[in-house]
C-alpha cells in the first residue's frame, strides 16, 4: 500500500453517533471520508459536507473504499458488516455487535472477520484505560483480585420512545467489555435484573457478580433509571452531550499492593511493610494521549492498512455478547452461567443449522 495515499472511508448511518465519528475522522490525517448512505439524513448537514451521498449500499462499496463505518440500527448490524467483509472491506461496527449471541456467531462466520472487523468499544482506547491496563501488566497494583462499578443515570422519558431498549444491551455491554479487557476472560456470572425503575418492559436496573478465568472476582450494578456521578459518562468528556462530573468515577480495582479508581486515576496504597493501621497514600494520575474516539479511528486507519490486528475484534465481541446473555440466563433461571458453555451451545446450534 502506498503510504502517501489516504484510506478512504464510507459511513453507513449518518445519526448522531456517525456523524460524531465524521467530525473526528476530519483529525485523523490518515483517513479520508468519501461518502455515505442514509436515506433518513439530512442531505444538507454540516458534519456531512463534502461527502458523496449514496443510495445502495452497494454503489456506496463500489467507491474504492478501504473501509467503513457502520452505525446503522442495531438489527442491521451483523447483515451489513457481512455484506462488507465479504467484499474485502475493513469494517468498523459500532456497538454492539450484535443483538444477540446466536446474531454474533452468525458474524464471527463472515470472511476476514478475524483481520478486518473492528467493534466501536471506545473505551479500551481511552487514555485512563491505556494507563490502568498497563499498570496491570507491570504489576503496580500487586496481584489483581477484585473489580467493582457502579454505572447509573437518569435518563429522560423520551429517550425511550425512539429506543425502547434495556440498560443493558445499550450500557452495560460497554462494562462487559472493559472488564474483561481489564481482568481477563469471564468465566461465569451471576445476576439480578429488575424493572423497578420505569416500570417498562425492558430492564432498567442490572446487578452482576462477575468470576474471571484470571480468579478475579467483582461486582457491577447498572441502570437507566437514577441520577448519579458514577458511570463512565459522567466520569468523562467524550460525550459533550453529557456533563463533565469531577466526582465520578466508574471502576474500582483492587490489587494486593494497591488500588486504583477508573477513569479519575486516583491510586491508594500503603508504604512498604505498612498495613491498615496505617494512613493511605493518595495519588491522581495523569493520562497523556488523545480521546478515545481519535484513538479509535486511528487504530482503524492501522486495522485497514493491515498494521494493526483489531483491539475489540470477533472474539472479544463473542466474550461480550455470552456475558451479557448469561447476565439474562442467570436472572431468569437463578443459577451462575458459564459464558464459555453458552457460546459452545449456539455454535452447535448454529452448525445443525448450516
């Protein structure tokens, strides 16, 4: 590939979380957007400008391209990124990747999937994550042997009247991939679902207790329905739409030397040879680097250009879809899940249908 040429880059579905990753492609100097496909946009807005319109998605792939941006409504997730892969084209789906964990296996069939599909979980690319992931693998905290998080909002009235989903194929399959990212394959998991907050049919309130293959333990508690400063959101800037809260934070992570809160960074331990009689050292950390929708764009200039094996691929999405499938087996059923046995039974069951 020549160096000097940009990636040209299609976008299929220009809503609000599409037209976001437009604005920031314009800042990534490796990747050139070249045109869209979506018959509901407004074919004069700003952050479209300067793109070709298109009315198939096939004419939209026949615009040599080197990939696309898919953010169309999640059931057309796994069709539309088959439809690409299968043409050769680097996909960047955003989340989830798919509705379900039979949709998923589905799409961990499409060719090059396991190269050329790159799955929109931010937040492994931001900053504070790249911080905290390497002060794991250095041993800064010790031993890891726990992991706590709150993610909670309120959301208004009408923001389920054009998304009448549950917290947790929307915000919690978020969670379940940073956790694993941060402490290993989960293993099994137990859960509570409840509709107490909204009274709707789907779920507005998840708690979990999570079992990693690492012999990491932890708990998560997630819902749509209460104001807090403790969820990813708030604990950031990525999204201006939602303000900035310098008392959130998300995760907790507990090591056997130290702990440390993410996204604020904020790094308890002890001296050496000290134990709990002993006062706290506090420490604020500093993430240097770009936000994580520029890091993201960046890595997929490199996934498309063949540098770079996806951060969130196939495998990682399997991991998700099966922890969030068990979250509702669990729940449903009162036993623990094992995540492995529920991706072993729809790959069975997918192959008796093939």
């Amino acid at each position: 590939m020549n160096p000097e040429r940009k990636l040209r880059v299609g976008l299929i579905g220009a809503g609000f979380i599409g037209r976001t990753h437009v604005r920031i492609a314009k800042s990534v100097p490796t990747i050139e957007m070249v045109g869209f496909l979506d018959p509901m946009a407004e074919a004069d807005h700003a952050d479209l400008a300067g793109l070709r319109r298109h009315g198939t998605l096939d004419g939209l792939l026949a615009d040599k391209l080197d990939g696309v941006i898919v953010a169309v409504p999640d059931d057309l997730h796994v069709v539309t990124a088959t439809h690409c892969l299968e043409r050769g084209i680097a996909v960047f789906l955003e989340k989830p990747a798919a509705r379900t964990l039979d949709e998923c296996i589905a799409l961990s069939r499409a060719p090059m999937v396991g190269s050329r599909l790159l799955v929109g979980h931010q937040r492994r690319h931001h900053p504070a994550t790249r911080l905290a992931k390497s002060l794991i693998e250095q041993g800064q905290l010790g031993r890891l042997i726990g992991i706590g998080g709150v993610f909670a909002v309120k959301k208004d009235d009408k923001y389920f009247v054009q998304r009448p989903r549950g917290v947790g194929l929307v915000n919690l399959i978020h969670d379940l991939d940073l956790v694993q990212h941060l402490c290993g394959r989960l293993d099994h998991v137990s859960a509570a679902v409840s509709h107490r907050g909204r009274g709707a049919r789907e779920e507005d309130t998840i708690a979990l207790t999570m079992e990693f293959e690492t012999g990491v333990i932890g708990s998560f508690i997630a819902t749509d329905s209460s104001p807090s400063p403790w969820g990813w959101d708030q604990a950031t800037t990525e999204l201006p739409s939602i303000p900035y809260d310098a008392a959130g934070t998300t995760y907790s992570l507990l090591g056997t030397t130290a702990s440390l809160s993410i996204p604020d960074l904020k790094l308890s331990r002890h001296r050496a040879g000290e134990a709990w009689h002993h006062p706290l050292q506090h420490e604020t950390l500093k993430a240097a680097g770009a936000d994580a929708y520029a890091n993201q764009l960046h890595h997929f200039a490199d996934v498309m250009a063949g540098r770079a094996s996806p951060l969130v691929g196939i495998t990682e999405a399997l991991a998700t879809q099966a922890a969030l499938e068990a979250v509702f087996v669990s729940a449903r059923e009162g036993r623990r899940v094992s995540t492995q046995a529920l991706i072993d039974a729809a790959r069975r069951s997918a192959s008796h249908i093939h």
